[in-house]
C-alpha cells in the first residue's frame, strides 16, 4: 500500500513540496534493521559471533538506507541521487545498488544536520569488523621444503577479539535508538513518516508472505516485536 508524503520540504531530485515516492522502501529498511538488530541479539546470546557481527552490521546498513529513504532532501551524492531517482520513476528497488561507501558517506554528512557521530562511527566499525569476519584472518602458508610432512598453513595475528565483537553488538541498539530519534525530529509536521514505518513494522514479522515468520525462530521475532514496542513507547 503506497502512502503519500505530502512533505513540505525541497528536494534536488523531487522539487518543492514533493510527495516522497520513497517511504514505503524506508519502512521495509527500518522493519529490515529491527529485523537483523534481534537476530545479532539471539546470536550474541548463544556466543555465535560471526552471524551476530554480520547480522549486526547489517542491522545499521538497512537503518541507514532507510534513512536515506526517509529523507532524501538530505542526499548531496550525485550517485545516490539517480538511483533515488530511478526507483522514484520505475518503483524498482535499487538497494541492492547503493554501495556502502556510499551509505556511510550520507551519515557523515547528516552529522551536519544534528546526527550524532556515533552513528557514522559505528557503521564503520562495524564494515570493519563485517569485512574481518569474511575475508580475515588472512592465511600464509609456511613451506619447508626439506621436510613436507611439516608444511603447514599459519594465519596471521587477530586484528580483533570477541570483546571488539561484542562492544560492537551491545551499541547497536543505542545507535538505533539515536538514529530514530534524529529521523523523529526531521520527520515534517504534516506526515510523521518514522511514526507510521515504526507502527507498521509489526507486519513483516507476521505476514507470511513477506517470508521473515518462516526464516526466523520464534523468540527471535518476539524480540524484535518487543523492541518495535519500546522505540515507539519513546515517543
């Protein structure tokens, strides 16, 4: 169901005054970050940190994409901007397209508009730690010719530990919080855009069609259900 966002606010793609034909992919970002913030939670519990660092960074990539659809008049990246435009035009997603550099790029500069840097900081540090998770420890192998039966494979000293991974988890949630307080406070008069995403969020936990009700376990979707009702009990 589209809803209309008669927003009074100028933006470089839409105009003045435009109607944001982007809200409904900012819900499904926000409703994603929830979604991926309590599956990192359930790992970090069962001391599954490789799920839980990559659910957990994608937990803030989703809110930020989110944000991006909340707010567009806030994009100066001339790339973001046209595949902004595209989805505006064709109502195809084109998350997939908007690269992370790009994502953590908006944040930084949305610090000039009052959000705090710790969002920005903790995005980055968790593309760090994501990165780490997949791709490192990087392997050497150390070969001894004279004896074979000893060749064998050496990884290189551990960048980061299980504290980094779980100081990082733990602050998700207050990065959220932070975020979604900065979009209260944009959102226009005439349409509490966060407001209404957050009040809708419940659904991609129960729809069946929307798929997340058979792809995650029980108590991790009553958590995310939980934390949906706190964020919209602070406001």
């Amino acid at each position: 169901m589209a809803i209309n966002n008669a927003s009074n606010v100028t933006s470089p793609i839409f105009g003045e005054d435009y109607v944001n034909p982007l809200f409904n992919f900012g819900e499904v970002g926000l409703a994603k970050s929830i979604i991926f913030r309590s599956i990192a939670r359930s790992s970090l519990i069962e001391k599954d940190y490789i799920p839980a660092v990559i659910t957990g960074y994608y937990s803030l990539f989703h809110l930020a994409l989110g944000l991006i659809y909340f707010f567009p008049h806030y994009v100066h990246n001339n790339k973001i901007n046209e595949k902004l435009k595209k989805i505006a035009d064709e109502g195809t997603d084109e998350s997939g397209n908007i690269s992370h550099k790009e994502v953590l790029k908006f944040l930084k500069e949305c610090q000039n508009c009052g959000l705090p840097g710790k969002c920005y900081l903790w995005l980055k540090k968790g593309k760090n730690l994501r990165e780490y998770i997949n791709y490192a420890p990087r392997l050497r192998i150390i070969n001894d010719y004279r004896h074979l039966i000893n060749d064998y494979s050496h990884f290189n000293t551990c960048k980061y530990n299980i504290d980094d991974f779980e100081e990082f988890i733990e602050g998700c949630d207050d990065v959220i919080i932070q975020c979604i307080n900065w979009g209260f406070e944009q959102q226009p008069s005439n349409f509490a855009e966060i407001t209404i995403a957050l009040s809708r969020c419940i659904q991609f936990l129960n729809k069946p069609e929307l798929g997340y009700i058979n792809w995650i376990k029980r108590e991790t979707r009553e958590n995310a259900a939980e934390f949906i009702s706190t964020l919209q009990k602070r406001h």
